[in-house]
C-alpha cells in the first residue's frame, strides 16, 4: 500500500504524525516497530521496514510469544519511516485517534536472508505469497515468527504466529507497559 493513503487519511496541520518518510540508511538489518495504541479500541501496530515505507498490521489482541496462539493481524496503510519514532496523541478527530506510544522495538530480518538485499528481496516474495518468515530480535519479542495471509474473509487479513523456539512462553505479554506509558504519575487507563 503507497504512502499516499497514509497521507489522505491525515490533516497534518492537525496531528503530530511525520508526513514524509525521511530515507533509510544502508544497514545490516532492516528495522521494526511495535506500538501500543489507545485508539477507540486498544491495539499493538507491528511495523517492518521495507525499502522507503513501513509495512503495518494492526494486531487487535496484541503480539504473543505462545506458539499455540494465533493473533489477527490486519494489514493497514504503509507508514513512513520516521513512524517508528513516533510516539504521542493524535488529537480527537483525526484518523486513529489516542496515545501512540513505542512499546518494543528492534532490528530484524526473514528467514534464512544473509544481508539486507536479501531481506528485502524475500520480504517482496512473501508479500506477494501472502507468508512471511522473520526473526525478531527487540526487547520484548524476539525469535522466529510468520505473518500468514488469510485465504477466506478479508483481503487485509493476516494471522501473526509465533515459531516454538527458544524464546516462546506461556505468558500475556500485552500486560508490558511501554517505556513511557503512565509516566508523569498519570493513571492508564485501558479502554478494551
């Protein structure tokens, strides 16, 4: 999805998101992004760099570490690279509405890739394919995990899975507050 429908959503006059993407920078690994989100219902956003953009799902129920469950992830407008720096409040009346804040972040790469060409050219493929293949390595999810595209329902319909390696649990992860969540001695709330 372009950055286009990003940019037709929002009135950047009205909401701190970043407009444009900036560039990305040569690296060893490509970059992710979870955000935990208060909109009018409480979400995570997984972001995965690819070339300019960031390619995004939102995850209802929020990311697991348990193999045996399986998250709805529903595949959203590419955002631009500069998101994954994004934390605050979209005022009311804009698209997605609430505090944005940066709950796990790292680098990662699909399965099997040696270097970030490969990464890229794999990610594509999988795109296309409707399965990808990574690995995480972030603060809170780390390890082996697949997006899978849904073929009943929904277009935009992925499910987010945990591979069962070394670092799969049985806990609720969703319970992790984010780095900057509630502070300034406010109380969260969570609205479900």
């Amino acid at each position: 999805m372009p950055l286009k429908d990003y940019q037709n959503k929002r009135d950047f006059k009205k909401t701190p998101e970043p407009e444009e993407g900036g560039v990305s920078k040569p690296a060893k690994k490509l970059s992710f992004v979870v955000q935990k989100h208060y909109a009018s219902r409480l979400h995570f956003d997984l972001r995965l760099e690819l070339g300019q953009a960031l390619k995004s799902w939102a995850v209802p129920k929020g990311p697991t570490m348990n193999p045996k469950e399986k998250k709805l992830a529903v595949m959203v407008e590419d955002h631009p690279l500069d998101y994954k720096d994004f934390q605050g409040v979209i005022p009311e009346g804009n698209y997605g509405a609430g505090e944005v804040f940066i709950w796990d972040r790292g680098t990662y790469h699909p399965y099997g890739a040696k270097d970030t060409g490969e990464s890229i050219e794999k990610m594509k493929e999988g795109l296309k394919e409707g399965h990808l293949t990574f690995i995480l390595d972030g603060d809170i999810l780390k390890g082996e995990f697949a997006l899978i595209k849904l073929k009943k329902g929904e277009q935009k319909d992925w499910l987010l899975i945990k591979k069962n390696d070394k670092f799969a649990k049985d806990t609720d992860i969703t319970k992790i507050m984010a780095p900057s969540e509630g502070a300034g001695g406010k109380k969260k709330i969570i609205r479900t």
